[in-house]
C-alpha cells in the first residue's frame, strides 16, 4: 500500500552540496551510520541525531537519501551517495546500523559493504531478522575480524523517533562499545534505559522474536474482547470509554491505548467509525509465524500465540469464510449480558489470558536460553519491555519484579502476584468463554489460554488412556501410577482386526 505523505516535499535544499557529499554544514567524521531510509530507519536518524550525535545515511535510492537530508537541514546529518563515501564518512571503529527487509537484503548489504570496512568495524542489523540468520551472521563476520550486533528494535516509527526499547545480541566487548549510544536513545522506564545485552550471537533477534509472538498474543486478546463488546451492542463510542478506562487501570498498555485510540477515529469518506470499514483479513510478515515453530522445536507450550498466529490465518480466508456463514449453522451472535457486567468480566479474561501469554512466551524464552546457554535474565528482558516496545504495559513492572524476586520462577502463574490474580479472574475468564461461546462468537485466544491454566494446575489428565491407546496399537509401553516412575509395562491387549 502506497503510504500518504500528507505533505508534499520540498526540492529546495540548503545544505551545502560536496561532490557526491550532502552535507548539512558539517566536516568532521559521524559517530553513527545507517544503511535503510525506510521509516523506521529515518526516525532512528533522527533519534541518534538527536541525542548530539553526528549521523551519516545511505540509501540503494539516492533521491530517498537527498530528500530526507534536505527535509532536515540543521541537523547534524550526512548523506552520501555511495557506499564507499558513507563509510569514509564515518569514525573508526565504524558503527553501521543496517535497517532494511530480513532475509537477503541485510546479506547482500553486508556483502558490499565487507571490502570497504576495516577489521573491528561494527555493523548492527536492526531488523526483524530471524535469529538462526544472525547466529549465521555473527560467525561469518567473527571469523572475518569484523563486529556485528543482531538487535531486535521495537516501538514503531514512533518509537524509533522518541526511544525504542533495543534487543541487542553479540559479544560483550561489542556491546560496551555499542551501549552509550543504545542507551541514549533508547526509551527510559523511571530512568532506566530500555535496552539491555540480552546475550550472545542471535539472541537479541530471538527476544525480539518472542516480543512479537506476545505482541500477536495481546492483538489477538483485545479483538476478541472487541468481537464480544460488539456481539453485546457496543458502539465505537461505548468502546473507546472502556479501552480508555482500561489505559487508566490494571490493564494499561500501548496496545489497549492505540485501540481506544482507533475506536474515536472516523473515516472521513462515510463518517462512520473507521474500524468498520476496515477489511476483517489481518497480515502478517513472519515473526509469529517463527515463534510457534521455535515453540514445537523445543516443547513448550504457547497455546495463546498460536492461536492468534491462526486467527491471522482465518481471517485472511475472507471468501471461504463468507461462503461458509450461510452453509454452517451456528446460534444467533448478540450477547444480552448488562454491559457494565459484561466489562468486568472481559476485563477479567483478558488479562488472565494475557497472564498466560506472557507465561508462555517467557517459558519458551527461559527453555531457549538454557538451550543455547546464552544465559538470558529473566528480569532484565522484562524490564527493557516496560518502555518503548509495541507490548508496553504497567504489568511489566509486576513480570520484572517477580523475576527479580524470583530469577529461577518455573512459571509466571506461580509468581505470588500472578497466582492471586489469576484465582481472582478465573470465574469470570470461564463465564466469558461461556457466553461468547453459546452465542457462536469465536474467542480461540481466550479459550486457548484457560485450556493451558487448566490443564497445568490439572494433577491428573486424561494421558492414561492416551498411554493405553498407545500401547494398544504399537505396544509403546507406560508407566503405572502405582509402580516407580522409569518402570515400563505392556500389556497383550485384545486383537480388533477380523
Ligand atoms: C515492533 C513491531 C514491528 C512490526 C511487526 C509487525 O516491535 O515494533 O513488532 O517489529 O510492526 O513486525 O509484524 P506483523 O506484520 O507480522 O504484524
């Protein structure tokens, strides 16, 4: 989708023009560097620019590069036309941030840029890479001599403007190097920068990674709470009150205030309230996508993001979808609960499903560390969260602070804080569930998330039989509950077959 500009852009540039050098007023060498003028990289120009230091930009598309230096002309702000310009440009050790699409585009980028860089030269991709791309990544340019920082960057355009919260993995000493221009621009919780070294080699990509399964999780929370409210009369009014109510409660968060936020827009072509005529088929670009198959490689359970990864899914089958509405039968969807009632308890369900989307992700987290041996701190993760990032919310402080209490908790459910909400919320979690489901109104995130609470304070679950199936037919053995743990027993069960 082409992006509106709103306004239009002037040609009239009043820096000084060097050969092949756009440059505002300025000689001396940049302490940053950045390859990508998209959006998101342009605010974070802006934003290193702004915390007094000099920037040089490069972008494939010179006139991208011109425009956004002239747009900026008392800025502290180099643009070069060449590649071999923009990294003479810069101080040594160089520190370039690459921030264009993951994949192939930050290799090739790398590939042109390795002759012109000197041994020790840092270069940061500050994109949603997939981990296992920057494990690759960290080792090639390791083995090179050169430095490189896999760092996840949150926040949107922003808070690539304002202060991000900042993901970053890779070698200590590369970090230490890195961190005061990190932590200057990064956002700030009670004066704590919201970046911290999350690790060595991929794992800043790999919590970014998680942070956008969360994200996902908490997207996908609030539209079924929204699909419920809707079922139940709500109009955009009603609904901006409550999700504003919310952003002044328990529940504060970016996301419950950019929803309010969304529900107060109108569209201006019909008047009516903008989110109603927006299609109902949600994109994705693949971060969800790596976080459920991340989850089944090592065994942990994130029923929550999976389910809204699948509800992306589903929602993208727009014409399956509307040919199935006439052939499936389902009960009329109007809930008829009194809506102050109805507030409470969604609020009550969501933030006990949100609970356990943070227990998971931070389960699939503490399993992956372990794993890798990257030596991941809980609290810290958390807290970086707290500020900047798309998941920001007043209960990261509550995370980080039992993790702080707590750094081996087996699971944020067992934090005391945690506990006493989640047995407070859990009758009114179960009676939304109830009502959405009786009136046909798909709620897979909320359902998914009181299927993991149950089944993980449930000390006996149906896997008896399950075992005795198993057994039946490929005599894979089980244990007995009155027999040791580690002792096998098979049974010569009846034959079924003629
Ligand atoms: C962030 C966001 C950002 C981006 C998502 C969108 O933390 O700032 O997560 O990285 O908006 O990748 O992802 P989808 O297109 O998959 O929704």
């Amino acid at each position: 989708m082409k992006r509106q500009q709103g306004v239009a852009l002037t040609r009239q540039v009043p820096y000084i023009r060097l050969p092949g050098i756009y440059r505002n007023n300025i000689m001396s060498n940049s302490d940053f560097g950045l390859i990508g003028l998209a959006v998101m990289g342009q605010n974070l120009v802006l934003n290193v620019e702004s915390r007094g230091f000099q920037v040089s930009v490069y972008n494939r598309t010179t006139s991208a590069m011109e425009e956004f230096v002239a747009q900026h002309p008392d800025k502290k702000i180099v643009g070069e036309e060449t590649l071999e310009g923009f990294v003479n440009s810069l101080a040594s050790p160089r520190k370039i941030m690459i921030m264009v699409k993951a994949g192939g585009p930050v290799d090739a980028v790398i590939e042109s840029l390795l002759p012109l860089l000197d041994k020790g030269d840092i270069i940061i991709d500050g994109g949603n890479s997939l981990y296992t791309d920057t494990e690759r990544r960290d080792k090639w340019l390791g083995d090179l001599g050169f430095r490189f920082i896999g760092a996840g960057v949150s926040g949107g355009e922003e808070g690539a403007r304002k202060g991000p919260s900042i993901m970053p993995g890779g070698p200590t000493s590369t970090w230490d190097v890195m961190k005061p221009i990190f932590e200057s621009i990064s956002a700030k919780v009670d004066g704590e920068p919201c970046v911290t070294h999350i690790g060595t080699g991929g794992a800043g990509h790999y919590v970014k990674m998680i942070h956008n399964g969360i994200e996902y999780g908490d997207m996908q929370l609030i539209c079924e709470a929204y699909n419920i409210f809707k079922a139940a009369g709500f109009t955009p009014e009603e609904l901006a009150t409550v999700f504003t109510d919310w952003n002044n409660g328990d529940l504060e968060s970016y996301l419950i205030q950019i929803t309010a936020k969304i529900f107060e827009q109108n569209d201006p072509e019909t008047g009516n309230a903008l989110v109603d005529v927006i299609l109902d088929t949600a994109g994705q670009k693949g971060t969800g996508k790596w976080t459920l198959i991340n989850a089944v490689e090592n065994a942990v359970v994130i029923s929550t993001i999976n389910a809204a990864v699948e509800a992306r899914i589903l929602s993208s089958m727009k014409d399956k979808r509307v040919t199935a509405s006439v052939i499936l039968q389902g009960p009329k969807a109007e809930i008829t609960t009194d809506k102050k009632d109805l507030v409470k308890k969604v609020h009550d369900a969501l933030f006990a499903s949100k609970i356990i989307s943070y227990a998971q992700g931070l389960d699939l987290i503490t399993a992956m560390g372990e794993e890798k041996g990257w030596g991941l701190d809980l609290a810290k993760i958390a807290a970086i969260w707290r500020g900047g990032c798309i998941i920001r919310a007043r209960f990261l402080n509550d995370i980080t602070d039992a993790y702080r209490k707590d750094p081996k908790l087996s699971n944020l459910m067992l934090a005391p804080f945690f506990t006493d909400l989640l047995n407070g919320f859990q009758q009114n979690w179960r009676e939304v569930i109830s009502i959405a489901t009786l009136a046909g109104i798909p709620v897979p995130a909320f359902s998914a998330s009181l299927g993991y609470y149950d089944s993980y304070r449930s000390a006996v679950l149906p896997a008896n039989l399950l075992q005795a199936q198993r057994d039946f037919f490929g005599a894979h053995t089980y244990e007995r509950t009155d027999k040791p743990r580690g002792e096998f027993f098979h049974t010569n069960w009846p034959d079924v077959i003629g």
